[in-house]
C-alpha cells in the first residue's frame, strides 16, 4: 500500500512538471520590471530586469502578474512590462512598447485629474479631499492596484533604487524640504524631465522641473514600484 501511494504521487508530481513546460512560453521584458518573490507589490524584490532581457513564462497569475523564470530563478513580474512570444527581431505592429507603459499613463492620468480637486496639508490622509505628498502618491498608484504605505520614510525605501538618468514615467522622485536633508517629499515622474505632486507651494497638486530650480537641486533619489 505504502509503495502504491509513493508511486501515486510520483506520477502526480511528474504530470505537474509536465503541464508546467507544456505552459511555458518565452517573454521579453519590454520595460524594465522588478522581478518579484510573490505577486505583489508588498512583495520583496529580488532584482530589476532591463528592459531587452529575455524570461521564461510560465504561467499568467491574473491580469497583472506574469510567473516566470530568469536566470535559473522563479518569481513574478508585472504583465504590463512582458511580451510574450520573445523576442521581435523586427517590427511587430509596435503595440509592445505602448503596453508597456500604459500603467504608469493611467497612473499618471489619475493625478492630473486631482489638480483644482484636492488641496495639501501635511499629516492628512483624506483621498479627494485633503492629503499630503505620500497620500497623494499612495493613493494615485493604488487606484491601479499599486499598493504604497503612507510617508515618505516607507516609500522612499519601496521597489527598487534607479538613477536619475534613467528615469521613467511612474517612478517616484524624491527630495529634502527640510533643514536636516532628509527625505521629504515625493512627487510622480512625468517625463520630459517633469513631476506631478500635492505640494504646500500649490496648495494642490502642480507640475514642477527636475532640471532646473527648487526642486532640481533639493533632488534627492528615484524609486521604480511598478
């Protein structure tokens, strides 16, 4: 009995492998991604992919996680910065690249739309009312399922570190407001070297520059969280 049940779950587990390979198919990653340990943005990072690598699928989550495989490890990436099927190796309709990033313009469209709606004050958490920096951007990103904490000190430690050159459309900015230069502001990068925030200076949300000014030089790091 004992060496059926061994033999039972050997042939369980061999058809699991089976319809495991069967179910993957090759992904290139067509904007660098945070490949996770669980799908989930509260989920820890194990490293960022760049964009141009290739992953191996293995099975699609839900609409926004990808299970893949990369460099001998499984975790979870985003399905808005994967393209199945590998790589292009040519032109493909040009649909990749516009789907790649149509999270952070969705993210970025729901900010705009609080301009003249919300008003700044700093410690308050009131969505569409009153909020102040960190609440902005918590709940901007969480109306995609982006899930942040609210304060500077967590999400200036959210995702993953990139550099202010390479800055992309939805990564978080960061800067010091303060006498002490510590991190106190964050704001969400636009592109074209602009950011939309809730800021005391616009009693609301406003886009402001990071290359020239204030904020250009009270510049302090960049986070990528999606």
């Amino acid at each position: 009995m004992k060496k059926k049940i061994v033999s039972i779950v050997s042939i369980a587990a061999l058809s699991l492998t089976i319809s495991t390979s069967a179910f993957a198919s090759p992904g290139t990653v067509e904007r660098s991604v945070n490949f996770r340990s669980a799908p989930s943005t509260n989920s820890s990072v194990y490293q960022l992919i760049k964009s141009g690598q290739s992953i191996e699928i293995l099975s699609k989550v839900n609409s926004y996680w990808y299970k893949v495989s990369y460099n001998g490890k499984t975790g979870y990436v985003s399905t808005d910065y994967v393209r199945s099927g590998g790589s292009s190796g040519g032109s493909s309709g040009g649909g990749g690249s516009s789907n790649a990033s149509a999270k952070a313009d969705r993210i970025i469209a729901h900010a705009r739309a609080l301009k003249g709606v919300v008003s700044y004050d700093f410690g308050v958490n009131r969505p569409t009312s009153v909020m102040d920096c960190s609440a902005f951007t918590k709940y901007v990103f969480g109306l995609e399922g982006v899930s942040l904490k609210w304060g500077t000190r967590y999400q200036k430690d959210a995702g993953s570190a990139v550099s202010k050159s390479n800055l992309q459309k939805g990564d978080l900015v960061f800067f010091w407001t303060n006498t002490s230069g510590t991190i106190s502001h964050v704001g969400i990068y636009i592109g074209n070297g602009q950011f939309i925030h809730n800021s005391p200076s616009f009693d609301g949300v406003g886009t402001s520059s990071l290359t020239s000014g204030y904020w250009s030089n009270h510049y302090v790091s960049a986070r990528r969280v999606l």
